[in-house]
C-alpha cells in the first residue's frame, strides 16, 4: 500500500486545517491507522488513532483539537485539527498500524503543516 498525504500548509494559530491520507489499497489494519507528526529535529510521534471499531486515541498534546475520520470504501483518512498551536508545526504522515502498534507500510509522502503568525 502506497500512502500520500495532503492538505497542508500555513495556518495562523487558532486556525484549522483538514489534512487527507489516500492509500492505494485497502487502509484495514488490524491496529487500525494512524496520523503521524514529525516535528523539525524531533522524532515521529503518533497524534492520532482510529481502531477498525472507529475507537479513535490521542496524546494529551492534541486532545480535543484534532479528530480523526476515515473513510474505508474511499482507502482515505482524515485529520481535522482546530485551535493550532505553532508547536503543531511538522510534518505529517499516515500509516497502518499492526497488531501491537508498529507502523505496517513504508512512509510516503508527508504533507508540511506550518503554525505561524
């Protein structure tokens, strides 16, 4: 599965932005999928999770700004992510998740998400 991500670019903070993930197969997933962030100098982490149940998981860092959404007949997961904070800035990724939580696919491509006044 080939994965590409879109829908970044420059938001003010407090702005929103919807970014989309479009997979070229089916997006199941016996961990279900993830949204991605790598921030400059800093490692990947997981923002976002949705299980194959629609159970969605976030860190505190995001919690009740971003939701994450799917749409399996489109292979397309979405990330929704209001009230941005310059620390939000980063690149961002999907991905599958396995059964105990790895990453199944290679990275594609990432779509830049930048917070700034």
């Amino acid at each position: 599965v080939q994965l590409q991500a879109s829908g970044g670019g420059l938001v003010q903070p407090g702005g929103s932005l919807r970014l989309s993930c479009a997979a070229s197969g089916s997006i199941y997933s016996r961990g279900g999928m993830g949204w991605y962030r790598q921030a400059p100098g800093k490692q990947r982490e997981l923002v976002a999770r949705i299980t194959n149940g629609d159970f969605t998981i976030y860190p505190d860092s995001v919690k009740g700004r971003f939701a994450i959404s799917r749409d399996s007949a489109k292979n397309t997961v979405y990330l929704q992510m209001n009230s941005l904070k310059p620390e939000d800035t980063g690149v961002y990724y999907c991905n599958g998740l396995d059964a105990i939580g790895h990453v199944r696919w290679d990275w594609g491509q990432g779509t830049l998400v930048t917070v700034s006044s």
